[in-house]
C-alpha cells in the first residue's frame, strides 16, 4: 500500500494554515488538504470543503457530551463530510491529520482511518477532546514540551509527539540582522503592535494613550484594529509578510496567538503577550506559560496607560536566549518526519502481502498506552 496523507486544516485565524504549510513542506509522503479557507498548500493537493457555519435549515437540538459542534440539518455539514468520506474510499489514505477539530478526528476513525490530532493549549479535558484524543494513534503538540498543560493526563502525554514550536519564518532564522536597540546605535525604541486575524482587531483608543506615555518609543501596528490611530501611532494594515518588521522591532506586542507567538520566537525578539479570548482559555494558558518560563511578558488586559514604561523595559530585560529553545527551527521538519512514519508504517500493516505477526508488532511499536478517555473518566465515562 503507498503511504497518502490527509489533512483536516481548521478555518478560524490563520495559524492553522500556515503551521500546515510549514510542515507540508517537509513531507516525503503524497498529502491531500481539506479547508474551507480559499488557499494554496504548496506539495499538496487541496480540497475545498463547504462551509459548516453558514446558516441553514439547521435545528436546535442537545450537543451530545463527546461533540462541541454538530447542528442538525445543515447542508454544508452533511456535504464537507460526504467529500472526506468518499476521498478516504477511493484514496485509501494511510494516515489521517486533524488540525483541529474534535469531529473530524473522531469521523475520521469512523471512517476506519488512522488519525492524528494536532494539540493546543487550554483546558482541554472536557469529554469531546479526550474521546478524539482516545480515536487518534497519536498526538502532534507544536510546542516544547516544558509548555505541555498541567491537565494533559498521562496517557495525553504518553501519545504525544512534541516538535517545538513551528514558525513560517524558520528557514529565514539564520538571516536575523542584530538588533540596533541591543547595540545601542538608536536612542528611540520601536514597538511593533501585531494582530492576527483570528480576532476583532487591537483598540486604537489604547494604544494611542500608550503611545503618548511613552515618548521615547515609536509605535507601529500591523493587523485589523479598531478606531483611528493617533499621530504618534504608524498602522501598516495587513500585511502578509512581517518578518522584516519583527526582526528590527525592540518589543513586540501581541496576542498569545500560537502561530503570531512563535514567529516572534523564531526572530528572537522580546515581546508582551496580551491573550483574546479563545475557547477553553487556550491564549491564557500560553500566555501564563510563556511568562513562567521567562520567554515573554504576560498581562490578560491591555494595561493602563501608566504601565507602559515599566512593561516596555522589563520586556527588554527578558533573556530571549530561551527562544531557541521554545522555537529552535526544525519543529516542522520533526513534524513532517512524524507524519511520513507513520503514514509509512499503516502503509505496511495495511499491505496484504504482510504476515498479521508483523501487523501486530508494528501496531505495539507505536506504544499508544492507556485510552485517553478512560483514563480520565474512567470506564464506562
């Protein structure tokens, strides 16, 4: 059987997309992309999937406990699930990657596939997360493993392949120019305001009066806002690239958004996290993480005007040598290699020409311990 990979990519923000294209990069084996998000994964086939939030004929009916989101009688649900279905048929696929959605993982082992489910912050023991976990035959955390969730149980940790922290600027790492602000060649510092476009955008009302009580910094900000900057704030808009921006900026600013955190990480710079609001308090959690390990400022509001000098310079007291430990470059590469394995391996049990012996040697190799659910419900939870 050759080895081919699907790959489930969630459509809110786009961390998911771009965590999958890194990785996608890398992979030897054959990969086909489902999302609803209109977008390009170079080395990979796309399918697009209609979109399951458009309102419909759908029905309020109970969530079952192991699900979060499964409306009745709407359409484009019905239809994104009929397309991975009849794909895994026809494509016999040997591997099934979930980035992320509780659903689709546990649809796809209903669909008799081997899955992995790519982990996030957050409290995610809650009945729906634990049984995909329990569906899947592993489990992808992009981060370092010092950032792993104190309510992870051990069979969670146990399935769980750590790849460091994964950043779309990893190749470009080695061309990091040194800082101005560490060689003392400027006297005005530059904060870079940065937004991703999972959320409802920064208030221009607070960082203008940020901006004012801090004269001796400059001030940018990238990504959707609301309100109009002041003069002493520059917004650049979306841009689709900010390396050059991150890498010459003294602190950065922003969410505790994985993809955003990491591509700060990658290029070394000090930063102060502010976490949105996210389901199961996925940016809190790794913004207080970040901050426990000395990787990164941490406050769960904007603060007041008054704080700003004082939180501008501990960030520029952080000690970011510990970014290259969190993000050190080839968390994708290690991703990828991950993936192809395994994809490689259900390859070989799945071939007929394989004596059952070695099937079950192989499938023990893979050392999946304790069901996840059980283990945190108990049997019969």
């Amino acid at each position: 059987m050759t080895p081919a990979v699907g790959y489930y990519v969630h459509h809110h923000g786009r961390g998911h997309l771009s965590r999958t294209k890194a990785i996608v990069q890398h992979m030897k084996t054959e990969v086909t992309v489902f999302t609803s998000l209109d977008a390009q994964v170079a080395g990979a086939e796309l399918k697009r999937l209609p979109s399951d939030t458009t309102p419909g004929r759908s029905i309020d009916v109970p969530v079952p406990k192991g699900l979060h989101y499964s409306p009745v009688c709407l359409p484009g649900l019905t239809e994104r699930m009929a397309i991975m279905s009849q794909w895994a048929a026809s494509s016999q696929p040997t591997l099934m990657v979930v980035d992320v959605s509780a659903e689709v993982a546990t649809f796809s082992r209903l669909c008799g596939l081997p899955v992995v489910a790519v982990r996030q912050h957050g409290q995610r023991d809650d009945p729906a997360h634990l049984l995909a976990y329990d569906c899947a035959v592993g489990l992808l955390a992009p981060w370092h493993e010092s950032l792993e969730e104190p309510c992870a149980n051990d069979a969670v940790r146990t399935k769980t392949m750590y790849s460091g922290g994964i950043s779309r600027y990893d190749s470009r790492m080695a061309s990091i120019p040194r800082s101005t602000a560490d060689s003392g060649a400027r006297d005005r510092g530059h904060v870079l305001v940065l937004g991703g476009a999972g959320g409802e955008g920064w208030d221009f009302e607070m960082i203008n009066r940020a901006a004012d009580e801090t004269p001796l910094w400059d001030w940018k900000v990238v990504g959707p806002t609301r309100g109009t900057a002041s003069e002493r704030v520059q917004h650049l808009g979306w841009l689709d690239d900010t390396y050059d921006l991150i890498a010459s900026a003294d602190v950065v600013i922003a969410s505790a958004g994985d993809a955003t955190v990491n591509e700060v990480m990658s290029l070394s710079r000090p930063i102060v996290c502010i976490p949105e609001a996210r389901p199961f308090q996925e940016q809190i959690s790794k913004a207080r993480k970040l901050h426990k390990v000395g990787a990164a400022i941490s406050v769960e509001t904007w603060p007041d005007a008054g704080l700003w000098p004082s939180i501008l310079q501990k960030a520029l007291d952080l000690d970011c040598s510990i970014h290259r430990t969190l993000v050190d470059g080839w968390g994708a590469q290690r991703a990828a290699a991950y993936l192809d394995e395994l994809a490689a391996r259900f390859a070989d049990i799945g071939s007929l020409d394989l004596a059952r012996q070695r099937a079950a040697e192989d499938l023990d190799a893979f050392s999946f311990g304790t069901p996840v659910y059980e283990a945190h419900f108990g049997k019969g939870g």
